[in-house]
C-alpha cells in the first residue's frame, strides 16, 4: 500500500514543481482573476449591507458575507504581481513603484475585514460598524491612489 | 517755594505718580494682551459649532497637505486647474502665515465676497461663489473655531498662473460678470429638511464647484447643476449627480445615497476613490445623519441632467 501511495505523492509533487517555480499564469489572466476576485468581493460588500443595514431580512446570512469579505480581503495581498500593470486593468503602474506604500493599505484592508468578521460573529453592532468604515478607509485610500478615475 | 500750586509739582515729588505710571503701563499692556485673551475665550459650544461648519464646509480637503502627517489646515495643497495650480493658504491663527488677527469681518468677507482684508481678490478656486450663502452665525462659529487652533507658521508656495490672471485685479471683472453676493433664503415651500440639504450641498458643502460644470470664463453652468464635469479639478472626470436615471443617482434610494456619504461605499459594493474619497473622510462622514439624510433629500429633488452636448 505504502509503496503505491509514495510514488504517485512524488509524480504530484515533482509535476507541481513548475507551477511553483516559474508563474505559468499569463498576466491577461492574472488581471481577469484580480477583477473577479474584486468583483466578488463588492458583491459580498453589497450584500452585506443589505442584510446589515436591515434592507432584507436575512439576517442569517449576514456571516457568510462577513467571512467571505474577510477571506477575499487577504487574499487581495497576491494578486497584483508585477507585469499586470498593463492591459485591461484599472491598477495604475504606480502600485509597483512603491509598493510598501501600497501593501500597508491591503494590510489595513486584511486587519479591517479580520475585525469585521469576528464582530459579525460576536454580534456586536458598534464593533462592526466601526470595522466596516475603517474598511472603508482602505478601500477609498487605495482607489484613490492606485485605481485609474472613470474616464 | 511754588511746590504746592496746583499743576506745578515736580514728579519726584508726589509720592502717588510712580503708582500711576505703574497702572498706566499694566493698562497699556493688558490692552495688548486683551484682545488675545478675548479671542481665547470663545465659547468652547462656539468652537465645537465651528469644527462641525469647518468639516461641513470642506475646508479640510482643501487647506491641509497631501502628505503624511500635514498639519490640518494650515495649508499647501495643489490644486491643478485648466486656470493654472493654485496653492491652499494657511488658516491656522499664525500671525504670520496665517489667519492671526483676523476679526469674523475679515473671515465673512472673504468667506463670502471673495475679497480679503487687505482688500485684494481671491481666485473663485477659493468657493466663494458658494460660500456667499453661509449665515453669520455660522461664519462666527467657523472663526471662533479657527481661533482655537494652534497657530502654525507655514507659507502655501504663490499659484502657479498664467500671466493673464497673475493680477488679482483680473477678478474685479470676473466677480462683476459671473458672482453675486446674498445669503442662503430658506425656500418656505420646501421641508426643512430640503432647505437644510440645500443649505449644506449649494453652499457649506460647495458640491457644484466640482460636479457642475464650468463655462469657459469657469463660472459655473447653473443651468447644469451638478450635472457632472468632465474636465474637473485634476483633470478628474466629475459625475452627474443628479436625477438622471443612467449616468446620475436616479436609481439611488435615499438610503444608499446616506450611507455613501457615510462609508463611502457605492450600491454596488464597490468604495469609491478619486477625490471623493478624501470628501467623505474629511467632510460627510463627519457629518450628523440628519444632514447627510438632508443632503440626500435636496439631491433627490433634483430634475434629470439631459446628457451633456457632445
């Protein structure tokens, strides 16, 4: 049996190799991903609000929303790698020019969206008020700074 | 010896006038340091009033640096143009650099004229325009809160112009052309509510000076308000936000339009960024829920923008 298993875990192993070392991911894709996952993640904000500001009355969903804004917010932190400054994207070359500047602001966003799904789950109403305007806060500071205006 | 007659006593002689000299000096000086005083003292209801106004009015946006750890206020921000970049001056009271000095007068005046002390014009990038309609009550609370600030010595660089508008005076023209003075006439038909939200969007908040479009002398389009601009501050493209169902909020419910001017946030989730972001930090989101429902309702009465000529 062990003899079996260890050979196919080794083929694994050595076949997802390449996928580690060298990014396959073609930076077209790369920008297509970054745009669902922040589509993903408003559609989550939206909803979110609904239910939280008493539009609907599924209050049960209310932590789905939260976890899913705070799992896709850490996520964000991976999806700007360099080469996707050009093509179809809003993100302007300005995130790689100084990027401790723009990680601190998807790290607020990580530790915003952390705090308001805890709140969520404590239901504790000030506390996720307040998490949700501090998120707030780092998603205009980053829009501000780094997502090209509508033209 | 005539040291007695009346008028006539030497001063070394009288016991009582070095007294007198002494009250005089200590008069002379409280009178100096009276007024300063007098200024500290401004109800401490008057200057919590007056950091609300202050808030309310947007000055922040404007008069503080863009930069990390900017002192509130005391000015230096670009402003870029199609005029040329115009550079926010200090409001801190910094004798100075500053507004040290200043009587509420002086602050109505170029609050509302668009003319300071000194006599000389300001550029309409400074929203006089919209600022003509603030009450005197509140231009007090707005000095009396400037007042309580610690002064700050700090020069805005000079504007960056064009040679024709390097000359305030070139504003003596523009005033007479495009500006009339008057206060904010509540409308008696409209709610209060209303009144207040227009109170706040024409005048206080000045929300046409970036999303109502300018003529070619930069007066406003008052026939467009808030219809959007394309070519705003920055170069930005400034939306409608008016009526009109696709490209204004008429979708909007009241409830969506408060809590973007809360958080931020847009119907569809999304945060909005660009200039408004630094608008609703620094001026809506401070703002009580009454007068973001208030602004809410003003902007909801708005007609349809027809979609600008191409």
């Amino acid at each position: 049996m062990r003899h079996r298993v260890l050979p196919a875990l080794l083929a694994c192993a050595v076949l997802s190799v390449p996928a580690v070392a060298v990014s396959a991911t073609a930076p077209a894709d790369a920008i297509k991903y970054r745009k669902a996952v922040m589509a993903a993640l408003s559609n989550h904000v939206s909803a979110f609000m609904l239910v939280n500001f008493g539009k609907v009355e599924h209050q049960g969903h209310l932590k789905a929303h939260a976890n899913a804004i705070a799992d896709l917010g850490t996520q964000a932190k991976v999806l700007f790698p360099a080469g996707t400054d050009a093509g179809d994207t809003d993100a302007l070359p300005l995130i790689w020019k100084e990027p401790d500047k723009f990680r601190k602001l998807l790290g607020d966003l990580e530790a915003s969206s952390a705090k308001l799904r805890d709140a969520v789950a404590a239901n504790d109403k000030p506390g996720t008020l307040a998490a949700f305007k501090a998120m707030g806060e780092a998603c205009k500071g980053c829009h501000d700074r780094y997502r090209k205006a509508d033209d | 010896m005539k040291t007695d007659a009346p008028g006539a006593r030497p001063g070394s002689r009288n016991p009582l006038l070095p007294w007198r000299v002494a009250a005089l000096l200590l008069a002379g000086a409280l009178l100096l340091v009276l007024p300063g005083r007098a200024r500290a003292a401004d109800p401490p209801a008057a200057v919590d009033r007056g950091r609300y106004l202050v808030h309310a009015g947007g000055c922040l946006t404007c008069h503080t640096a863009d930069r990390p750890g900017a002192i509130p206020l005391a000015g230096g921000r670009a402003l870029e143009t199609t005029f040329g970049t115009f550079y926010a001056p200090n409001l801190t009271p910094d004798r100075a650099t500053g507004l040290g000095g200043w009587t509420d007068a002086d602050l109505g005046r170029a609050l509302r004229e668009g003319i300071a002390p000194d006599g000389s014009y300001y550029y309409p990038v400074f929203p006089y325009p919209a600022y003509t309609g603030i009450s005197d009550a509140d231009v007090e609370a707005i000095g009396a809160y400037l007042r309580s600030l610690r002064p700050a010595r700090q020069t805005a660089p000079e504007h960056d112009l064009p040679w024709y508008l390097s000359s305030r005076l070139v504003m003596f023209g523009w005033n007479l052309l495009n500006f009339t003075a008057g206060r904010f006439a509540p409308d008696p038909a409209r709610s209060a509510d209303w009144n207040r939200g227009a109170y706040l969007v024409r005048h206080l908040g000045h929300c046409g000076e970036c999303h109502t479009p300018r003529d070619a002398l930069g007066a406003l389009d008052s026939s467009r308000e808030l219809a959007g601009n394309p070519a705003g501050p920055g170069g930005e493209k400034i939306p409608d936000i008016t009526q009109a169902r696709d490209s204004g909020i008429g979708r909007w419910s009241t409830d969506e339009i408060v809590m973007f001017l809360e958080y931020g946030v847009l119907p569809d989730g999304d945060f909005a960024g660009s200039s408004m972001s630094d608008v609703i930090t620094d001026n809506t989101a401070q703002l009580t829920p009454e007068d973001r429902r208030a602004i809410a309702t003003y902007l909801q009465s708005l007609d349809p923008a027809s979609p600008p000529q191409p």
